[in-house]
C-alpha cells in the first residue's frame, strides 16, 4: 500500500514555539529577565564612609628643630656637625606599608643631662567591613590603647560604633597599634610626697637606651606588672582625674579623642619615666612616646615637665595630617 506523505510546514513550527515562551515567561508567576549581576550593591544596601585621610604624612620631618631641642637638649651639644645632623633627622621605623603605618624614633644621650628618647607612629585605620567606617575602626583601636593603659573606655566620639574589642588591624599589627605596655609608678601621691600611682603604659617602638625598641612593622605586646600581678593599684588612672592632676587621664581638645600615660618605672631615685600621648583624628591613631632617664643617682624626670612637652608637639601634630 503506497504511504502518504506530509508536507513539512515551518510556519506551524515557529507559532507553536512562539506560544510555548509566552507561556513559560508570563508576567505571573514572576518568571521576568533579571539584569542585576552578581555582587552589584543594591539601593538598599549602606556603605560606611570612608576616613577622611588617605595618606600619612612622613613622620621624622614633622617635630621642629627647636621642638626637638627642648625635649631631647643631648641633640644640640653634639660637636660633629653630621652626627648632630644625623640625630636631628631621626630614624625612620621600618614598615610593610607606609601608607598605613609609619614611624620615626630619636635618641641623645648627654653624659650631663642623662638620656632621652622621643617616638612617633601613624596608623591610618581602614574598615574592610562596607558596614563600618574608618572612622568606628580607628575608635576601636584607640579604645584598645586605653584599655591597656588602664583608663575609662574612652566611648564613642562620632556615634557610629560602640568600641568592641579590637582586631588586628590589615598592616598587620595588633590593635594597640603595636604598642608595649609596662607597669610603674606615675602620678603625684605617696606619703612622702614622692611619685607613687600605679599605672600602665603604652609605647610604640620605644627605647630606652634601645632596650626593647621593635625595628618591625608592628611591634609586640607585651603586658607586665610592678608585682607581677597584672593588675593596678587603687588610686589607678580609672578613678576621677581632677584639673591639674599629672595621672594617666583622658585628654580634651586633642584631636578627636585622646589620652596620656604617664609611667615611672623603677626606683624612685634615678627611675627612668616614660609619658605617652595617644590621640586619634578621624581615621587615623597617633602615639607619641617621650622617654628619659637621668645619670646621677638621686635623680628622678619631671613629671609635669616632661607631659607639658610631650602634649605641646602633640597638638602641633594634630594639624600635620592633610586629606
């Protein structure tokens, strides 16, 4: 028997393809084109602001000669001009990223007037949460320093996060901003009228006739105690500062938030004391340590003396950040 056959018709084929889409695609059940692509921030979506500064200034240019010359007086009696030259620059702190993190320290070791020693460091904080600020971070490394110098959490100035406790910050150094805490008698107490608060200290870098100075990018932590103990005395920098004390307290009208330690470390005769000014503007954590340490035996550092400096250049220092 003889088969038909069919004709094939591509009219057919293109509307019944035509209608099997319309189907499938109708506005209903929600099966419309998509465009947004993968890791597109949405309009809902919030991103912290970022730090106002994006640079750091370069560190051991930044204390005038004469600065220079009234906290480290060994510097200006060097007879051989290119070593007085040399101590007047400073030496740079070496770093992974100097964009993040720099450094400069200073030393004079008068036979007469004992041995001084100056430190600075820069962080610039950045938040590598969309969800927070440069600004919250850097507050949180700040309130770390605080909290290691033994004062009241410091709280937040700009209301966009509560400190909570600090992480290491992306230049790799731990959120005291490679500071090194030690233990030792600060302040204006005692019975015999001598220097005798408990307090904790918190340095970056710093020396001391080079003993414990970090040539890293980040320096270690370090925590220790008079009495080994770990914990402050009463009468320590946590309780009420009034005008005029010299104890570890926070700081008003120094930058954004800060703070000053101020530790004595052995004997009171011929004792080494060491202040440190912490202070943050916007995303960026400033520490500034001043060391000195007298040669003749009897003899101990002023107190006020030596914090009415170290906050003299740090206030100069506040207006050296640019954006």
């Amino acid at each position: 028997m003889q088969r038909k056959s069919y004709a094939y018709v591509p009219g057919v084929a293109v509307l019944l393809t035509a209608l099997l889409t319309g189907c499938s695609g109708s506005a209903d059940d929600g099966g419309g084109t998509d465009d947004s692509k993968p890791g597109d921030v949405t309009a809902s979506a919030t991103v912290a602001k970022p730090g106002k500064y994006r640079t750091l200034p370069e560190p051991c240019g930044q204390p005038e000669q004469s600065m220079l010359d009234t906290m480290l007086p060994g510097i200006a009696k060097i007879t051989d001009p290119d070593q007085r030259d040399k101590a007047y620059e400073g030496v740079a702190t070496t770093t992974f990223d100097t964009g993040r993190r720099v450094g400069c320290r200073w030393k004079d070791d008068s036979a007469a007037g004992g041995s001084h020693r100056l430190t600075l460091d820069f962080e610039r904080v950045v938040s590598y949460d969309a969800g927070v600020s440069d600004d919250a971070s850097a507050e949180r490394v700040f309130a770390g320093k605080a909290r290691k110098a033994d004062l009241p959490d410091p709280g937040t100035a700009t209301g966009t996060d509560d400190p909570a406790p600090p992480s290491a910050s992306a230049s790799g150094s731990p959120e005291s901003g490679g500071a090194s805490a030690q233990t030792g008698k600060s302040g204006t107490s005692g019975k015999d009228g001598r220097e005798g608060t408990e307090g904790t200290e918190g340095t970056e870098g710093t020396s001391g006739a080079d003993r414990g100075s970090n040539e890293s990018s980040g320096t270690s932590e370090d925590s220790a105690s008079a009495d080994g103990s770990g914990a402050p005395e009463s009468g320590s920098a946590s309780e009420s500062v009034s005008p005029g004390d010299l104890r570890p307290r926070l700081l008003d009208g120094l930058g954004d938030q800060a703070f000053l330690n101020d530790v004595q470390a052995g004997p009171t005769a011929s004792s080494a004391r060491t202040v440190t000014v912490v202070f943050r503007t916007s995303n960026v954590v400033v520490t500034l340590a001043y060391e000195a340490q007298p040669t003749a035996a009897g003899q101990a550092p002023d107190s006020k003396e030596m914090q009415d400096r170290a906050q003299e250049l740090a206030q100069k220092l506040v207006g050296k950040f640019g954006e």
